[in-house]
C-alpha cells in the first residue's frame, strides 16, 4: 500500500523514481541520467562482504521473510531495538538458550508495525528495492499491509527461481566474496566449487580470533589454528608458519584479499624478540591493554609482509567500538548492531607500517574509516602519494547516498579518483546487494554530472570514470 496526497491508502505500480538520488537541477540531472544508463547494467563486483557461503554450497530456498530480512541484518533490528523493541521478539537468538520469537510472521508483523522507524534512512532505500525490483511487490510496508507483503514475498521464496543461486544470476553478480575465519574449514566453498556451477564465490581471510589477543578464547583459537595448519602455532615462528599456510589455504579457495577489523589503526613494526615476548604474553592471558594493542599493530605490519609473498590485497577495517553493549554480548552474542564509531588517527598510526613496506609497488592496502574527519585531513593525502594504498568507499554507517556523496567530496580534490577502490556492499543482506551497488552508482553518477556542469571534468571523461568507478576499479583493487 502506498498513501496518496491527502494521506489516505492508495496502490502504486513502482513507487521507486527512476530519478531518485539525482540531483536537482534539470540540466546536470539530464547528465547524471545518461551517465547512469551507461552503467546500470553492468555486471556486479562484491569483493568483501559478510553473506553466507552456505546459501550457494546448498542452495536450499530462504526459509521465509523474516529470515531473510530482519534476523540477519544488525542495520535493521538496531534501529528497532532503539525503539525498545527487544531483540528476542525479533528472532535473534540468544545464547543461553532462552526465549526466542520463533513465528516469523509475528517477527514479520513487529517489523512492519515500526517500519516508519526507517524513514530516509538507507535500510529503507534497499528495503523498497528489494520489495519491488527482487520480489514485485509495490506497496508501501505497514501494519495494514504486513500479511499481503509476507505472502507475496513467501511465495516467491517457494520458487526456484528465488533460490541463492538464481538470484545470484539474476542480480548480475560477477564475484563474490565472503569473509571467514582462518578457523574455518571452508566446506561451503569447497561443496560451491565440486557443484560445477559457474557462479563465482570466493573466500577473505580474516584472522582477528588468532590475532586479537583480547578475542574471547584467544590461547584454544590459535591451538586449533595451529592444528588445521599443522604447525606448532604456540611458537613464534610456527604461529608465523600457521598463517602463511592457511592464507595459501584460502588462496585455493579464490581468497585474494584479507581483511583486519581492529579497534584502531595502530601498527608496529617489533623486533621479532618483542614481538614473541608480546606472543607468549597473549597466549599466556598476560597482556594489557596496551599489550595486546601493540600486538594487533605488529600484526598488521607481519600481514602486509606476507602480503609482498602471496599477493593477497590487505583491508584495514578500524575504529568501530565493537559490541559496546556488555548485556547485549553476553546475551545474544557479537555482531548485534552495538558496533559504534571511534576516532581515529591515521597518520601517526599507520607509519611504523608505511616505514616498514609502505613504498612496495607491489602491495595493495586498503584503508577504511567511520571517521569521516579523517577524509580530507589524513586518508586522502596518504593515499594520494603512498603507492601501497587505496581508499575503501564510504563504509557501514556511511554506506549512504550523503556518505557516498561527502567521500567523494573530500577525497577527490587530494586523492583522485585512482587512489580509491568503486564501491563494495559489505552486508549479510544477500538481496539488498543490488540496491546497494545502485545507490552507488547514482550518487557517483550524480557527483560527476555536478564536474561536468562546472567545467571540472569533461563529458567524455566522465564517461570513462563512471566506468571505472561501477566496475573496472573493483577488479584491478581486489585482482579479481
């Protein structure tokens, strides 16, 4: 259902403007417009996210709505949460087993009673598309309308041609990447890869429980690390062995980039008789804060170093507080949209590392931030001479057309736009993808009709940027 102007229920065939996120002006949205037909179409390239790689090993149907919409996805049972919605009548789990809403279309309805929760956020954005360019469903969702969008959407679920694989197809998807741990025995890659179907996932590497001293079992994670590399990883040099085994282990699974979510951008660059002292501390549960610190920062350095041997791209993911919420973690668990931005310094911070391999031709790093203070003051001047580095695009709370817009704003002027890496979806929402590539490439489409109409940049030229932008940047980032 959709309301008309005096605000009572109406239908609509596709409440989604072909113009939206355009900017006003007549003359520079024509351009904005042309531009954006250029690459509408073009193939997606998802080179770090979080979907899951059991979806495409088996290729079972969605369960239901609920499952796929809300339970997953932080960026919407957060904002619902803040409205005192509490997360068991939401259907996430909790760990001690207790209560959990279970009928997902009660999960659905309490969705749809707050969506309004969502209005002009992006959740909201990707919401609409997927209800309508995915599932075909045109209304506008509400307390009134919950059971007719669950239906329809349910329905299409039941069909094969909702299944993983086929949307995977129908989305255009080129690549894909998912993120694991180097604990993971990567089965799901392994059972995608011997189905014979052509569609492309692949592996990232990302070894925050083997490298974070302060990761909740940090001593029996890298004793099962150690294990599944057969080495003694309890050592120094073994520890160092065990990672170079089980990146080459991901490599086989198409891994070509690992990926390092830290509380800060901290590096170091120890001596190897610091840095085992530092090792044994954390093995031991010794370190201090300031320790285990030091430690993540040495590692990112030994990352990069292994970066020169086996070519995988490094993604610096820092400055999120993650799960703030101490009664929230130890009731449902990490990654329960308690993750909350931090400042961060990116110049003092990264340069035992830049010192260390930060003039290497061959090395790719790529630095995010939810600090948008440091776009224009300290991101896009490192990024804009180290040869080593590339700008993320806007990231997670920042993943929004104005997000979207403000990075290109502040980065550009200093960094360019080869210094940066097109745009990457980074969700567990598998059918938000789309969406997200869309928003995307209407802002930057958008941005660069603003150049175009000031005389900063050529037609022609904007032309091959967008190209670059949508598409071409992606793959030569990532090597894919």
């Amino acid at each position: 259902m959709a309301l008309g102007k005096a605000g009572t229920p109406g239908t609509s065939e596709n409440r989604l403007s072909p113009d939206r996120l355009f900017p006003v002006e007549p003359e520079v949205r024509a351009i904005a417009r042309d531009l954006y037909d250029s690459v509408k179409s073009l193939p997606i390239v998802s080179p770090h996210g979080h979907t899951d790689p059991r979806w495409f090993a088996e290729n079972d149907a969605f369960p239901d709505p609920s499952q796929l919409f809300i339970v997953p996805d932080h960026y919407v049972f957060r904002m619902l949460f803040s409205q005192g919605i509490d997360l068991s009548a939401l259907g996430v789990a909790r760990l001690d087993g207790g209560w959990s809403e279970t009928d997902s279309r009660k999960i659905w309805r309490v969705f749809a009673e707050n969506f309004h929760l969502l209005r002009a956020t992006p959740s909201r954005m990707w919401l609409d598309h997927s209800f309508q360019e995915v599932f075909g469903w045109t209304g506008r969702l509400s307390a009134e309308t919950a059971d007719e969008a669950y239906d329809h959407i349910a329905d299409c679920l039941t069909r094969p041609d909702f299944r993983p694989r086929a949307l995977f197809e129908r989305f255009n998807i080129e690549v894909i990447a998912t993120t694991e741990s180097p604990l993971d025995d990567l089965k799901w890659h392994r059972m995608t890869r011997d189905s014979g179907w052509s569609g492309r996932v692949v592996t990232a590497y990302r070894p925050d429980a083997v490298v974070d001293p302060e990761f909740e079992g940090f001593a029996e994670n890298v004793e099962t690390f150690g294990g599944l590399a057969g080495e003694d990883a309890t050592s120094w040099q073994g520890y160092l062995r065990a990672h170079r085994a089980r990146r080459a282990y991901f490599k086989s699974f198409g891994a070509t980039s690992s990926d390092h979510g830290h509380p800060n951008a901290r590096t170091e660059n120890l001596s190897a008789a610091k840095a085992e002292d530092l090792f044994q501390k954390a093995l031991g549960g010794t370190c201090t804060p300031d320790e285990a610190d030091a430690f993540r920062g040495h590692m990112l350095t030994e990352m990069a170093r292994m970066s020169l041997d086996d070519g995988l791209v490094l993604q610096i993911h820092p400055g999120s507080f993650r799960n703030h919420s101490g009664q929230v973690l130890s009731t449902f668990g990490r990654d329960k949209g308690f993750d909350i931005p931090t400042r961060t310094d990116y110049v003092r911070a990264l340069k035992p590392m830049l010192d260390a391999v930060g003039l290497e031709k061959d090395l790719s790093i790529i630095l995010f931030t939810l600090d948008e203070t440091a776009y224009a003051r300290e991101l896009a001047p490192l990024a804009g001479v180290y040869p080593t580095l590339k700008l993320g695009p806007a990231w997670w709370f920042h993943d929004s057309p104005e997000g979207m817009r403000r990075f290109r704003e502040q980065t550009t002027e200093t960094a360019g736009f080869y210094n940066t890496v097109g745009f990457n979806d980074d969700t567990r929402a598998f059918s938000s993808i789309p969406a997200r590539h869309d928003v995307a490439r209407r802002v930057d489409c958008g941005y660069l009709a603003s150049l175009v109409r000031t005389g900063r940049l050529d037609e022609d030229e904007a032309y091959e940027v967008v190209q670059d932008l949508s598409y071409r940047l992606v793959k030569q980032a990532y090597r894919l």
